[in-house]
C-alpha cells in the first residue's frame, strides 16, 4: 500500500483555495492543478509498505505526534520548485519552525522505512507545472501573491493523518486511514 503522512486543510481554507485555483485556471494548458480535495500538507511520504509495517508505523506515529504540541500554519508565502526558468510545482506555504521541528522528530523516527532526502518546506502544492514559459510563472507567481496579500491561510494543527494513495492516469486519490491526535493542551 502506498501511503503517506500529512496535515489536512480546513474546509474555509480549501474553498478559499478553490478561489485562487479558478482564477489560475486559463494556465491550465501548462499546469495540472491540484483537486481541491486532494490538498493538504505533506510531513512524510512513506511510499509502497506491507501491511506488516502500516501497523509499526502507526504505533510509531502515535506515540510521536502525541508528544507534539499543536500549532498554527499560516500559508502565507508562494513559490515554485524548479524556480521561473523551470518551474515543476507551484505552492503555498511559509517558513515554519513548528513544522520542521515535527517533520525532524517524524523522520528520526520513520527514516527505518523511508530515508528522506529533502530539507522539509511547509508547503501545499497547487499545481504541477510542465513546459511553461518564465512570463507566464511570473503571471502566476503575482496572481498568487496578490492573493496572499488579501487573503492570509492560517489554521491550527491539532492532528496529523495517515493517507493511502492510489495513482490513476485521471490523478491520484487518497483516502485517510488513520488519525494522530497531538498533544492536549489543558488549560489552568
């Protein structure tokens, strides 16, 4: 099965999302927008794993993001991978110590199953990019910020899901399979 740890997204904040996605739509040609059901933040990809090891994992991950204080996420920065000249991935996100404090304490802990490579980055992916031209990653670049400007994304993370990815030639589908409750705060 193939899976992966991530953040969901409030439903305020996808549909807010769904405003920014409709005005990128006429870039369409170029860019593969990311359903809006399918947007969330990842903290682990795991890939394909036995059903032996989904359940490890789960206990590990448990025990873990039940350690970890909630915290917020504020998607307040726009980027693309690969930069204007090459874009690949179009995101929102923010620099966010809480986030690479957790995706650091989750990959000491998971690394046995899946070795990650790449420096965490608090980002959602609004669209995978292929063949476009620098002008054009620039127009959308500032149809982003603008919406950044207007709209600050913040939310609070409270849990953290398991996922299940199934890869069709339509796009992938994920499915949450489990949850993972953070830290309760009481208050007094």
């Amino acid at each position: 099965m193939r899976i992966f740890l991530a953040i969901d997204l409030p439903l305020n904040i996808k549909n807010d999302i769904q405003g920014l996605e409709d005005k990128l739509k006429g870039y369409s040609r170029r860019m593969r927008l990311t359903p809006v059901k399918n947007l969330h933040i990842t903290v682990k990809f795991l890939g394909e794993q036995s059903d032996y090891t989904l359940n490890k994992i789960r206990d590990i991950a448990t025990d873990v993001f039940s350690s970890i204080k909630p915290f917020e996420i504020c998607l307040k920065k726009t980027g693309m991978f690969g930069g204007i000249r090459n874009p690949k991935i179009l995101w929102l996100g923010e620099e966010n110590s809480d986030f690479i404090d957790m995706v650091n304490r989750v990959n000491s802990e998971l690394n046995i199953f899946r070795q990650e490579k790449n420096k965490p980055v608090c980002h959602l992916t609004i669209g995978r990019i292929k063949g476009m031209n620098a002008n054009d990653a620039i127009d959308i670049l500032n149809i982003c910020r603008e919406f950044n400007r207007k709209k600050p994304l913040c939310f609070k993370v409270f849990n953290v899901y398991l996922y299940k990815s199934v890869l069709l030639r339509s796009g992938a589908i994920y499915e949450k399979i489990d949850t993972f409750k953070m830290k309760e705060i009481v208050d007094g």
